[in-house]
C-alpha cells in the first residue's frame, strides 16, 4: 500500500474516533433501560438515546469526570412537564442513571389522591384504555390497568397501574422549590420516583432528554 494511503486511512481513522468522542460528549449516546418503571412507554432492556443539548451541559452530561462546579449548568435551558429525563440520583452510592417523567416543574403543587395525580389542585385528565399484560423475566404473569394521562400543557402520554391503592397512590401536596423537578415512572406502582426515597430532584444533575422510539 502507497505511503500516502496509508497516511490518508490513518488520518480518516483518527477524525472518525475525534468525532464520535465529541458526539457521544455533546450530543447524544446511547442509554439501556434497566428497570421496568416506565412501562408501558418503555420495556426493561431495551436501548434508547439520550440528547446531551436540550437542557444544557452539567458536570453530569459527559462520561467523564469532567471538573465543573457542583450545581453549574452551562447553555442551560429548562425542561417541561412530560419529558422524559435520564438523571443522577442525588444519591451519592447510585449505580445507574434513573430515567423518568416530569411530571412537575418549580412552582407547580404535586399530590396523589387514589392513584389520581393533581398538579396545582386540578386532577389530571385519565382514559380507562383496558388491560395492559406483562410476563416478566421470573415468569411471573401481571394484568395492568392502563390509562392515557393528559398533563395541563396537553402531553398526553400513557401508563399503568396494578391498583389505585397502592403505597404510594396517596401522597400529601408538595410544592416544587425552584431548581427542582418532580419525576414520576409510568409505571405507577412499580417506580422509585419523587413520591418516595428518590425525592426531587435538581436541575443540575438531569443528564439529557431520552429519545424512544413508540
């Protein structure tokens, strides 16, 4: 092979990594499903994107430990109710990355009554769409209740639930303080969300807008 050649796939060799270390850094990668919390928009296992621009760059959007301030979010713009989010728990012993949907922004007022979300003291809109069966990876066989929720700014979207009477079906009013974000599974019985342990949580450690295919 000519010298020249050589040089030439060595040079496209070297763009191509270039290129694809600064998509995955600034624009998208790749994300893998592990839980079944937002069933029934999203199946555990299954790999969706996540866009790294939509919200801005925090030190919790690159795969590196890239040094910025704790709380800084550079190009920041702000997301809305309905998006679905890949986040970093503000648990420090986390593993994975959770993904979920806002389903409040600051200043909103979040409760549950019965398995029905009100957000500022209005009960979000719920269709009856029928069952919703699911055999998971034990062999265990589960029957849902599946519903399309329609949010205040007109996102509909659908999810599940095993019972309006579930642990976490009621939970008291809480107002999102600013810098904060209400996340909840579409799953609604099966989902570590704000509604328990998991908290609100801040607008610096949300990681990117996920990008499924329905």
């Amino acid at each position: 092979m000519h010298k020249n050649t050589k040089f030439h796939l060595f040079r496209v060799l070297i763009i191509g990594i270039v290129l694809s270390i600064l998509v995955r850094l600034f624009v998208f990668e790749k994300f893998k499903i592990y839980s079944v919390s937002m069933m029934p928009t999203m199946q555990s296992g299954e790999f969706d994107f996540v866009t790294k621009y939509n919200y801005g760059y925090s030190r919790y959007s690159f795969p590196f430990n890239v040094p910025l301030p704790e709380g800084m979010r550079i190009f920041a713009r702000y997301p809305k109710r309905g998006d679905i989010v890949v986040f970093k728990s503000t648990n420090p012993r986390a593993r994975w990355p959770y993904v979920k949907r806002i389903v409040g922004v600051p200043g909103d007022k979040i409760e549950l009554k019965n398995g029905r979300l009100i957000i500022n003291g209005k009960m979000v809109e719920r269709t009856y769409l029928g069952p919703y069966e699911y055999a998971d990876h034990r062999g265990r066989f589960w029957v849902y209740h599946m519903y399309e929720e329609t949010l205040p700014s007109g996102t509909k979207h659908k999810i599940i639930e095993l019972s309006d009477e579930a642990l976490l079906d009621n939970v008291a009013e809480i107002t999102v303080p600013d810098g904060y974000y209400y996340f909840m599974g579409d799953n609604r019985d099966q989902s570590e969300d704000s509604r328990g342990s998991l908290g609100l949580i801040p607008f610096a450690n949300l990681i990117g807008k996920l990008i499924w295919t329905e």
